[in-house]
C-alpha cells in the first residue's frame, strides 16, 4: 500500500520521525551555475512541506552557502515542524587546512556557521559528510556528543564512508556512552548498488536508517540519456548544466543504459515516468529510510513526488533487479554458493576417514 510525505518513518536506532523522501536543496541557489532561484527555490520548499514533507537536507557547501541560507529564510515562523539536517567535514575555506575534514576544530567551527546561515539555535541532524581517513574516531565521536550535549545538534550520522569505519564508530560511541549515530546516507540506486555489499547490512544490523542520495543516478535513470552519449565527451563538465556533467563524469556507459532500458519497459507498462520507477525501486527496500530527491522546478519536483503512489509488483521488481544486479564479491558469493550453505547448516555427511 502507497502513503505520502505525511507517512512518518523512524530514523535509524532514534525516535525522531521524518518523511519517506528527503528534500534535497543542492539545488537551491545558482551559486553553481545551475539550480534554482530564490523564488523557484521558496515554491519547492512551500510545495514539499504542504504536503507534509519535513525531511529537508543540506549541506554548507551547497551552492557556496546559499542553500543553508535560504532554507534559514524558509523555515522561519515554521523551524519546530521540520527535520533539518545539513552537514560538515568538507573545505570551507582554500588555504585553510583545518577548516576541511573530520577533526574537532573543523567540526565546531563549521557547526557555528551552519548554525547562523540557517538562523536556528540547533541542527536536528548533523552528518560527517565526508570521511577523510586522517581523524581518530575518539575525537570525532566526542566532538559529535559534546555538540548532542550542549543542544546544538539533536542527532548525528555519517556519510560516505567505508562499513568498517562506520561500524568501529558506532561500536565506540556505545561503550563510551556518546551519542550514537542513526543515519547513513551513501549513494544508491538501480545503477549504484554497491551499498548492498556491506553498508546496507551494515545498517540494518547498527541501528542507521539508510537515507540514499542520488536515488535517480544524477538523473541518469531519468531517461533523457542516449547512445551517442556514451564515453563521455570532450567537454570538461563546466558548462553550466547536470547533463554535461554527467557526460563528462563517464556515468553514461552501456550497462548503464540498458538499465535504463528495463526502467523505460517498466514505466510503460505501470503508466508513469522513468525517474518515478527509479524512485519506487528505491523505496521499496525495507532497509530504505528516505531517499533524497532532488529539483530544479515545481514540475520536476511533482513528479518526483508521484513516485510515492507508484506500486511496483513482485514480477518488475524482479526484473529490475536482474537487470542491476551487481557481483556481490568475497566473501559474500561464496558464503551464498549452495555448497557453503549445505556445510553451515549441517545438510552434508562427511567421511571421518577424510
């Protein structure tokens, strides 16, 4: 059964309830030479919280600072209501080699100004957006739980980073009594299904709620891609648009079309777009909190939202499936090949003379 943005799931080991899709806002602001503008931006925020969306998501470098901003103009008169998390780790200012990456001084400083950007007394969730391989977890995972302490922050999460690392963390925090982490946002998709192999598992097992961005691959899984887009072009990705990015970045490649192929099969048969199968694929998982979905229009935005009415049946999520399936890699085929499983619960007979 579908439900809409006013269906509340919990996030991760918490009982902080949000959205079944998040609002992405890197879009708010033409700081990077694309996106949408104040008043295009005020029109996607208005239309998401409408229809009862409260998960919003930033970041202090989206758009150079401008999403941060104005989302502290959009939530004002409405900030108790909404779910704001933004994030931190990323270079805030070139030169400065502590103002980038997971250590202590970077992470109160870029609170600070996340905090009067966003014209708010706390951040209802704070992720580590980045991880940097150079922090010790102690310092990070102290600092998170100073920030939970003292109100600034009420949740905090973690973003692309490896399983182990984010396992070796929440393992940390539980000892020491700190905070723990309720969220993990990694890229996952029909074309990114990578996740699958450890951090998804990972999760499930620790208490993160799995919130995907890029649930639309950059807008591959969109369908506005072609065969002669294949390989990349000569361009460098600079010119202004998502699409020249994508080209330039090598995301369009032939398995990942044929991917799109089976979307477009799908999507014709249910009545719908491509982009709102891509979605429904996505919400489906069990182990899915909210997708982030990205928009530069109202219209894009409507239809990404349409995505939540859309049922997909056992057969085409089966066919979905097959068509992304990725190699599950050491250890995880073999510990599912058949003569593993027969070992492990005790279904073959060994010769003792063996």
């Amino acid at each position: 059964m579908t439900s809409g943005l006013d269906t509340y799931r919990t996030l991760g080991r918490s009982g902080l309830r949000v959205s079944r899709l998040a609002l992405g806002t890197a879009t708010f602001g033409t700081d990077w030479g694309w996106g949408a503008e104040r008043s295009e931006a005020r029109k996607l925020f208005d239309a998401y919280v409408d229809r009862g969306g409260n998960f919003i998501d930033t970041a202090p470098t989206y758009t150079d600072g401008s999403s941060e901003k104005m989302l502290g103009e959009f939530t004002r008169g409405n900030r108790e209501a909404i779910v704001l998390a933004t994030k931190y780790t990323t270079l805030r200012r070139p030169g400065d080699p502590n103002s980038g990456g997971s250590n202590r001084k970077n992470l109160m400083a870029s609170v600070q100004d996340s905090l009067r950007r966003l014209g708010t007394d706390y951040i209802d969730l704070l992720y580590l957006h980045v991880w940097d391989d150079a922090t010790p977890i102690d310092e990070i995972m102290q600092g998170l739980d100073d920030l939970v302490r003292r109100g600034h922050v009420l949740y905090v999460a973690i973003s692309t980073a490896p399983a182990w690392q984010v396992a070796r963390m929440q393992t940390v925090a539980d000892l020491r009594g700190w905070a723990p982490l309720v969220a993990l946002q990694i890229e996952y998709n029909l074309i990114e299904r990578g996740g699958e192999r450890d951090l998804i598992p990972m999760a499930h097992q620790l208490g993160l709620g799995v919130v995907p961005f890029s649930p639309l691959a950059g807008g591959v899984l969109s369908g506005k891609y072609a065969q002669a887009d294949v390989g990349g072009s000569d361009s460098d990705g600079s010119s202004g648009t998502r699409r020249d990015f994508n080209i330039a970045m090598g995301s369009v490649t032939e398995r990942n079309l044929a991917i799109v192929d089976v979307v477009r099969e799908v999507a014709s048969e249910l009545g719908c777009t491509p982009s709102q199968i891509g979605l429904a694929w996505n919400l489906r998982s069990p182990h899915v909190t909210a997708p982030i979905i990205g928009a530069r229009t109202l219209e894009q935005l409507e239809e990404n939202l349409g995505a939540l009415e859309i049922e997909l049946s056992a057969e085409h999520v089966a066919q979905l499936d097959r068509a992304s399936a990725i190699d599950p890699g050491f250890p995880h085929a073999m510990l599912a090949s058949d003569h593993i499983r027969r070992q492990t619960r005790g279904e073959m007979k060994f010769d003792a003379r063996v």
